[in-house]
C-alpha cells in the first residue's frame, strides 16, 4: 500500500487532499506537501514507515507517560482548540499525569499548531524557556 501512497502522492492534488481540515485549519503548500511526501519514493523510507506503524501501540504512550510521573521540570503541552486528530482528553490525561505541566489551548488550531499558529506556539515555547532558565537560577 506504501508505495501507492508514494506514486500517488507525486500528484498535487492528491497531496492537498491526504492534509483534511482535522490536521490543520490553514492547509499546507504544495511545495511542503512535496518536501513531505518526497522521501516515500525510498523502499527503505517506506519500510521503516511501514515497520514504526505497525509497532504503534497505545501501551508505549501509557508507559512512557507512567515513566514521567515524577518529572520534575515545567512542562508546557500547546494544544489546538479543535484538534480532532487527537482528542482533549488525552491532554488533560498528560497534564494530569506531569506534576508541573501546564497546558495551553490554542485558538483556530488543528492537530498541527506549528502551521495555523506559528508564532503563538513560538511566543508560548519562548515564554516556557525563559521561566525554566529564570526557575533554575
């Protein structure tokens, strides 16, 4: 299926129809559409794809958050209001579960925060560094 998805995502329409509104409220441009799905014309790209998907289970993200029970720096989960690629709830679970996490929801956000609201996540990600490094001293 992987190198159908690799042929099919040569053409750009079918590129701009694989990124629904779920992902991202802005869309994505075709040139970083292409830079994306460029690598998938590699059998060894498509393997390992093929190999992580298949390995992906929710018992590693339960485990690794069982790990960070006691992680002891601030921890900032940015959220995007109407994520439905990943449901609120499971960032409630994470704050819930980091002892000093503070999540933030984005507004007009989908799953990709880093596209529909580039700089408020960069202000958010600064303003979290500089409280860590004033925190430390």
């Amino acid at each position: 299926m992987l190198p159908a998805v690799a042929v099919a995502a040569r053409v750009p329409a079918v590129r701009r129809i694989a990124v629904p509104r779920p992902i991202t409220h802005r869309g994505v441009d075709d040139a970083t559409l292409g830079r994306w799905t460029a690598p998938l014309r590699q059998r060894g790209v498509r393997r390992d794809l093929r190999t992580a998907l298949v390995g992906m289970h929710a018992r590693h993200t339960l485990a690794a958050g069982a790990a960070n029970r006691d992680f002891p720096r601030p921890v900032l989960i940015a959220w995007g209001d109407d994520d439905r690629a990943f449901p609120r709830r499971l960032a409630e679970r994470l704050a819930a579960d980091l002892p000093h996490a503070r999540l933030v929801t984005l507004p007009d956000c989908g799953a990709f925060a880093s596209l529909d609201q580039p700089e408020m996540l960069a202000d958010l990600v600064d303003e979290h560094l500089r409280a860590g490094t004033t925190n430390q001293l």
